[in-house]
C-alpha cells in the first residue's frame, strides 16, 4: 500500500498509480497505435503489482 493516505484514520485508503510509458515511433504511422503500446505497458504494470511505470517493449 502506498504512504500517501486519502483518510489518516484508515490505513487502507491509500493512493497508487500505475503507468505505461512509450514513444511514437516512425513506424507506428498513427497515434492510435502508440497508444495501443501505452495502454498494453500500462496492464503489465498492474498485472506486476500495480504503482508502478513500464515501458513498453519493442515490438
């Protein structure tokens, strides 16, 4: 569980983010598909147990 608490009163009411981090690429000839990767990265970053960043391999 994250340090950042949203009720001090409660210790599971903590705050995480996960992130899915990549670049446009010359080949991905639209945003959508940098944004598939992104969003591809950002499910493996929860599936490994969440708050925390990936980025996205090289396909």
């Amino acid at each position: 569980m994250a340090a950042c608490r949203v009720n001090p009163d409660d210790p599971e009411s903590g705050i995480t983010a996960s992130f899915g981090v990549t670049c446009m690429r010359d080949v991905d000839g639209d945003f959508e598909a940098m944004l598939r990767r992104a969003d591809r990265a950002l499910y493996r970053a929860k599936q490994e147990g969440r708050n925390r960043t990936c980025v996205a391999a090289d396909e």
